[in-house]
C-alpha cells in the first residue's frame, strides 16, 4: 500500500539551528485540487509563485508587501488572493466618526458602538448599499465581526443586506460556488459545542439540521454567506483531543446543509499563563510573555481534517520566510510588556527595549517561529499524495480492529461513525474509493505513543494493515 508519513519526510533544506519556517523550500511543487482552500504564509523572502506552485491556493492580503501593484492586481483576479480577518469597518467600508460610546442591548441584538455608528446601526437598505460598494476584490474572506469595539450582532438587519448584494457581485465576478465568505472566523457557527452534549444528541443534529441551536444563519441574516470555519484556536494541552473530532463533525455538518467549512488554525496557543517562550538568536536569547506555540502534531491532524472533511485549511499568523529574525520595536512594547532577554554564560535579565534584534519600528510585526507551519504545509501534501488522489470519489467509514482485538463494524449512517468516534475517543478511520484506487485515512486523537498495528477493510474488500503510533494523521493509497 503506497504511502507518506510526515515523520518519514527529511527536509534537506532544513537548517534547525536558524529556526526558519522554511516549507516552501521544502516540499516539491504541487497544486492543491480544484474547490479546496489552503493558506500559510508566504512571508518578505518568497516570491508568490513559489508558494503558490507548492499547494496554497491564496496569498493574504496582508502578506503581499513586496509585490508590485500590477502582480497584486492579476493575482487578485486570477482568484489568488485572501482577505485575511478584515474587521466590520473594513468590510463596509467605513471610518471612526463618533465617540468611542457602547449603545443599545446585547441580548437584543442592537448593541453596537458610537465610534462606527454614531446614528445607530444600518438598517437592511444599508446594508445593502455598503454591500453594493464594498471591496470584492478577493477570492476568499473570512471576517472578524463579534468582538472588540467594533462588534455587532450577526442577526443585525444591515448584515442581511450587505452579504446580498456582495455575493451577488462575487458571483458575477469569480463565478456560482467559485468564491468563499465566512462572517467570522471564530464566533459566528452554525455547530454546537460538541463536547457539551450527548452522542444522541450530535447524531440527532444530523438527522434534522434545522433544530440546531444557530440554525438561523443559515435562514436568516448570514443566509449569503457560503462558509463557516472551526476554531484551531488552542487552549490547555489536555483538552487538544478535543479539535480533531469537534472540526471533523464541524465540517461535515457544514456539508449537511451545503456550506463550505475550513479549520482557521492560530500557531499559537490562546492561553498558557506563566509560560515565556525562549527565541535563541545567536549568542543570546530572548523569552517573550508570548502565546506559546501550538503543537506541530495538532497542526497536522487539523490540515488533514479540513481537507479531508471540509474544505480547506487557512492558518493566522503562520510565519513563512524570513531570512532576518528581528521584531517590531513597535509590537514587543505594545504586546510583550515583561519580556527579556539573556546573554550567553549571563544569569542578568536585560530589558526587551534593548533586544538587539529589534527593528526599530514597525516594519516586523509578531513572527510565529514555530515548527507546526511546516508540518501543516508537510500535511496538506500527504494529504495531497494520497487521499487528494482519489478526491471526488466515494467517502465512507471503514471496518477497522487495533492490536487484533474486536472490529469495528461501521454503519455508514449519517454520521454516525464519526459521532462515535468523538464520544467513544475512538481512531476515525474512513476510506475514499476512486478508480479503482482507495484512499486511506486514519487518525486516533486519543492514542498514547505506543506502536499498535491496525487493519482496515476497504470498500472493494481489500485488507490494509499498517502501523501506527502517536496522533498524526496516517494517509495512505492503495492501487496506485
């Protein structure tokens, strides 16, 4: 049975001792399927191309600084670029004009501030102008609209109108299904908390989809929107397990109700009190009151689980090249009040003000140095070289036994197989058959790092019996 395993790929380019993000010197050139999503960064040093010929399918917005207006222009109408988290001003185009007041009820939906609307919030005739003049010059948005001061309700009327008329224009511009709009890449989901109800409960949410509990946006004011994402925002290590299963059922849920879904994916944990994150620069290293990085094995079971289940993958933060490790000057006063730094053979805290890898200004923002970009961009191409092979053909859960204990016999039910899974902290284990090729896909959150051996049946019979350790995705083809 052909396979790639992410622990068996050698980066020869690799250069540890500099810890460079450097993936797209990496991997081989390869272009993802056409409808799935999959975004790093690219980072100061590398062209677009290089990384576009390597699997991404977008640039960000953000990252394009460099790039010649002419390049960005063709990029954005080739379809080839993000707009990554504009917040509600920038969505509607428009500025701060009032007072930096709150108005108006939470639960009601009319909470809003002053500062964006000092006469109140749009109505739905609005809306629809902001939507019939705002930027569509992007292929894919996923926006940030429910927190800090400019926060509104998703249910606001202006909401409604605004992505009518915007979708429309984004059909007209890049075609029917061609483009992708989520309203927030966090808050706004249509999919429980998995982890707060029962297993009869998530296998009944696929059953009658219209008794979930956000069921409203898709009826109602998000109706235009085509996109959800999952969170792969992390917090305490014990509760990691938790995003695999939660974006798997996330995504398929998505496809019940004919969404598109992505894993949005921060490189850095959301919480860790008490932890700084040491950066060894040369001689001297600097600990930084940081998010601390995300675990490289996570970042690869949720690659797998946005390709696999949904629709793509789309990380924030993901540092690409940068041949110069230096920091705003601007951000490390703004954000990382406390840190330090250490000369080699010294004991005596020095000041991050006197960081000697400082920019000076704000030309380097915040720089995500961890090894989990370059197992995600490892992941999107084994995923690539396997079950990307057989894309479009006909996904089911497979019968499956561990160490030759009991098999797993799947009722290929809804979903079934996937809620059991979830709730049993059992392996997911599907096969995806095409041309006479399956692909295989197996991941077990929950495993311990012991060697087990597992077979799975596939879908035309055939036994496939492999090893296994650890929680990274292992996917496979077989008849190649």
């Amino acid at each position: 049975m052909g396979q790639v395993d992410i622990f068996k790929i050698e980066p020869d380019a690799y250069y540890a001792a500099k810890q460079i993000v450097q993936w797209a010197e990496i991997v081989p050139e390869w272009n993802m399927p056409a409808g799935k999503i999959f975004v790093l960064g690219k980072g100061r040093d590398w062209v677009p191309n290089q990384v576009l010929k390597r699997g991404m399918t977008q640039i960000q917005h953000n990252d394009l600084s460099g790039v010649s207006e002419a390049d960005i222009t063709a990029l954005k109408n080739a379809g080839k670029t993000y707009h990554s988290v504009p917040i509600t001003p920038e969505l509607l185009g428009i500025g701060a004009t009032g007072p930096n007041e709150w108005v108006g009820d939470y639960a009601a939906g009319t909470l809003h501030n002053k500062l964006y609307f000092p006469n109140g919030l749009p109505t739905y005739e609005q809306g629809l102008a902001y939507g019939q003049n705002c930027d569509i010059s992007h292929k894919i948005t996923i926006g940030e609209t429910m927190e800090n001061n400019h926060y509104t309700s998703p249910n606001a009327a202006f909401w409604a109108g605004y992505y009518e008329a915007k979708s429309a224009r984004l059909t007209a511009r890049f075609g029917a299904g061609n483009w992708a709009m989520a309203h927030d890449y966090l808050f706004a989901s249509v999919a429980p908390s998995w982890s707060d109800i029962s297993e009869a409960q998530a296998k009944a949410y696929f059953r009658n989809p219209a008794t979930l509990p956000n069921y409203n946006f898709i009826t109602g004011t998000l109706k235009d929107t085509n996109m959800f994402t999952g969170s792969g925002y992390l917090g305490m290590p014990d509760r990691d397990k938790r995003y695999v299963y939660d974006n798997a059922l996330s995504a398929r849920l998505c496809k019940r109700i004919g969404k598109k879904f992505v894993n949005y994916f921060d490189p850095e944990r959301e919480s860790m009190p008490n932890m700084l994150t040491a950066n060894i620069v040369g001689p001297n290293t600097l600990y930084l009151h940081n998010k601390m990085p995300s675990p490289s094995p996570i970042a690869a079971g949720l690659v797998s689980v946005g390709l696999h289940f949904g629709d793509g993958f789309v990380t924030w933060n993901g540092a690409g090249k940068v041949t110069n490790k230096k920091w705003s000057t601007y951000w490390m006063q703004q954000l990382f009040g406390g840190s330090y730094w250490v000369k080699q053979g010294e004991t005596m805290h020095r000041s991050s003000d006197s960081w000697p890898n400082l920019s000076g200004d704000q030309s380097y923002t915040v720089v995500n140095w961890g090894s989990c970009i370059d197992f995600a961009a490892f992941a999107a191409y084994q995923w690539y070289a396997t079950l990307g092979q057989v894309e479009g053909g006909v996904t089911k859960a497979a019968r499956y036994r561990i160490n030759g204990g009991p098999w797993y016999n799947p009722v290929n039910t809804f979903e079934d197989d996937l809620c059991y899974a979830k709730y049993n902290q059992a392996p997911i284990v599907e096969t995806k058959l095409k041309d006479g090729k399956e692909g295989l896909y197996f991941i077990d959150p929950c495993s311990q790092n012991n060697k087990k051996i597992v077979d799975v049946i596939g879908q035309t019979g055939q036994q496939h019996t492999f090893e296994a350790c650890g929680n990274t995705p292992h996917l496979a083809l077989a008849n190649a």
